[in-house]
C-alpha cells in the first residue's frame, strides 16, 4: 500500500506526543502552530508572547492564568481537542504571555498528561519576516524542538517596516540596506546567523525551518533551492503553503532532510570467481561507477562499506570524497553490512539509499526519483518498480533503521518490506533488474553498456 502523498505537520516534523515546540520568526508562525495542534489534539497551546484577541478562537478552550494554582484545572487530563493557554488580555487586545515559572509549571502538566505542548515564542507584527532584538526570542530551555518560520511572500519585497519587522536588524544580519529588495540568499543568511534564526534555540534542539507562503510553483521551487544551504544548520527544512490553522486547508509540499547513500561492497562474489566490485564498467571498475553516481546526487553523507577484498575496493575509490567502513563479519551475509552502513550514519540523517555494487548501470535519475518520492511523502520505502518486480536501489525512511536490528543472514532490507508500506517507482529500463552473479550475468549486464 501507497502511503499518502500528503502530509502532516506532525510526520514532516516527526513529532510526538511528548514533544515540545516552539515556534519563532514570522509568516506563519500562529497558523503553522494551531494546525500542528489539531493534527496532534489533544495538545496545549500557549505562548511566551502576546497573542491578539482574534487568535484565541483557533483554540477550543482558553484558559486565562496568572499563577501556578489557575493551571490545576488541567492536570486531570480531561481536555479534549485544542486548549490554549495565556495570560490576561492586556491593551490593544493582545494577551500576557506566560512567564518562565507558569510555562515550567504547564510543561510538567503536559507531561503528567501526556499531550504535546506548542508554544509560541515570538513576535513579528504581521510582517512576514523579522529579524529577533536583543530580548527575542523568549524560548524556554525544556523545547525540544525550534520551528523558524519564514513568510516567502517577502521575497522580491523592499526591505522596509512593511514587510519585515525589525528592519534595521534585518539588514545588519543580511548585508542588505533598508529599501533594498529582499532575495532569496538574504532570507537564508538571516536564517542561518546565530542572531537572526538561530537565536536563543536550546543547547540540543531540534531545529526545523518552515519555509511558509510558496503559494507559487516558483516560490516552491525557490523555497527547495534554500532548503539545500539551510540543511547546514538545520535538521529539516519544510515548504509549505499553510493558509489557515485548519489541517484541511494547508499544505506541506516538500520536507528536504539530511539523505545519505550506503553502498554494499563487502561480498565475497564466490559464485563469480573474482572480485565483481572490480568488473569494469565503461572502463571502471563497478564500485568506482557505483560511488560516482551515487556522489552526483550530492547526498549528505556517503558510506562505502567493505568486505572481502577490500584493500583492492578501497584503492579504487580512494580519491572520491566518502567514507568507507570495514565490515569484518562479512561472511555472515549481505544483513550484516547493512546493519554496519546504518551504524555509521548520524542521528540527522532523515533516509539512507542502499546501493548494490553489482549494479554500475543504475542512472542518477532514478536516485532523483527515489529522493523526490521520499521528499514529498515522507514514506517509510521507497523503491523501483521494473517489469512487475522489485527493483533496487531501495531507499528506506529513517523509521524503518531499527527493524534492520532483527535481520539475520543474507536478507538485506527486503526483509522488512512486509513491516511498511511501499511507495513504488515505476521504471520502464528493464536492465534496473539485472545484478551480476556469475559470468553470465556479467555478458548480460554488458549488452546494456553505453
């Protein structure tokens, strides 16, 4: 089965129930926050900021406090739905936000009751851009995770009160002057500086940038541009084009995350007689083709891992830009490199590409099309599928790494197929289904060769 091709704010920020999430920057930050709380109700909704009076209709219920004893009426855990909480309306219509002793004090509630708490955490005026002031923003250190939300219809827009709140910062952090059209590399630089979008997030936080507004295909494909540069700071970086806090109404069009490649290259090729890593393929050797396309994808990380034959492998790769992992038990199966290429990987990465070493004739337009599939669904697997069968290269959600735990043997990733649904590629090159054996199967996969 397909796993929907829309998303949630709560999968594309793989969120839980335990997590806590601030939201700061401007262009979506209240619309983003009470949609991700009706995906995940029951949740508490609050803020360290003013919230305006016509917002609090967003939640359910709205409870007002002004001391730790106004919180007690939540900890039965009774709420349903989307409960806010803040302080008393205050003039010109906007609320108190919490202090650091009622936001502890809500946060143990939330925990005891086990609900998600979204906490808004800054201000920016309607402006759909902001630089923070010296105060900005009021995060709380319990957060988990830090949404930096960004309006996409400031773009192509003067640098001016207009548009951007807090102008004056804006364009020290961005090197642009006041009146300035505002581009893409602006927003991002804004972003990516330890005073702008990065600031005040706690020590361990995830950091996620929503990239709100791209109500055009070519802010969509602008936004995707971005997202490349931003992954060097952030954990995710999401486009979307959320309208209202109803989850019918938004849209999250894309989740860009850290992706990386495993290429298997450890096997003994008993069957073959020699090495098949080193059968040559448009005049290189299979692992060589194998790693250059796989780097042509420009994946955030690369992970050659060896076996037998490895000192061989490793000469011929050895000036590429990856990383190579020695597998030492081998000879217990294509499930034991697998489990040694996921080792190797970082907590960030959001997917991993497995590889085939046999196979040099994949093309990097099917790797395109596994990571473009992913990107917009977030699916659990994704894979080719040629001639009615399945294919490889196989790319697997990070959802999926630690079923690879219980995988014994020669089964590789197949093994957990039947534990997820599969989102399939269909692909008309019937060679996608070829691998290389024995010397038949070698003069077969040649027939095919550029």
């Amino acid at each position: 089965m397909k796993e929907q091709a829309t998303l949630s704010l709560q999968k594309a920020f793989r969120l839980s129930a335990a997590s806590r999430v601030a939201f700061v920057g401007a262009g979506g930050k209240t619309t983003g926050m009470f949609q991700l709380a009706r995906e995940m109700a029951p949740a508490l909704v609050t803020a360290s900021t003013h919230l305006a009076e016509e917002q609090l209709a967003f939640a359910d219920r709205h409870i007002v406090v002004t001391t730790p004893l106004d919180l007690e009426k939540l900890a039965d855990g009774s709420s349903e739905g989307v409960t806010l909480v803040t302080g008393p309306l205050g003039e010109g219509g906007r609320t108190h936000g919490l202090d650091d002793e009622l936001l502890v004090q809500l946060n143990r509630i939330a925990g005891e009751t086990g609900v998600p708490l979204l906490i808004e955490a800054d201000g920016s005026r309607w402006r759909p851009l902001k630089a923070p002031a010296e105060h900005e923003p009021p995060i709380p250190d319990f957060v988990d995770t830090v949404v930096v939300v960004v309006g996409l219809s400031g773009l192509g827009q003067q640098l001016a009160e207009g548009y951007v709140h807090r102008p004056k910062i804006f364009a020290e952090i961005s090197g642009l002057k006041q009146g300035e059209d505002i581009d893409a590399e602006a927003i991002s630089t804004v972003l990516l500086n330890p005073d702008g979008g990065l600031k005040s997030i706690p020590v361990g936080a995830r950091r996620i940038a929503l990239l709100n507004q791209a109500d055009t295909s070519t802010l969509a494909s602008t936004a995707g541009r971005m997202a490349r540069n931003l992954l060097n700071e952030y954990d995710v970086a999401v486009v979307a084009s959320l309208q209202d806090p109803d989850p019918a109404s938004g849209k999250v069009l894309a989740v860009h995350e850290k992706m990386a490649g495993i290429i298997l290259a450890a096997g003994g090729s008993e069957r073959l007689g020699e090495p098949k890593q080193l059968l040559e393929w448009n005049g290189q050797p299979f692992i060589r083709q194998v790693a250059q396309t796989a780097l042509a994808m420009h994946l955030d990380e690369l992970v050659v891992v060896t076996g037998a034959y490895a000192e061989q492998v490793e000469e011929a790769i050895a000036d590429l830009p990856l990383r190579v992992v020695n597998n030492p038990s081998w000879q217990e199966g294509q499930s034991s490199s697998v489990k040694v290429g996921l080792e190797a990987l970082p907590e960030s990465v959001g997917a991993a590409i497995f590889l085939l070493v046999d196979q040099p004739q994949v093309p990097v337009e099917l790797l395109q099309a596994l990571v473009a599939e992913h990107r917009h669904s977030l699916a659990s697997i994704v894979a080719p599928m040629v001639d009615g069968r399945r294919g490889n290269p196989v790319l697997f959600d990070q959802r999926t790494f630690a079923d690879f735990a219980e995988i014994e043997g020669d089964k590789g990733g197949r093994a957990i197929f039947s534990k997820h649904n599969v989102n399939w590629i269909p692909w008309l090159d019937e060679a996608m289904a070829l691998d290389v054996d024995t010397l038949v199967d070698y003069q077969r996969l040649l027939n095919y060769e550029d």
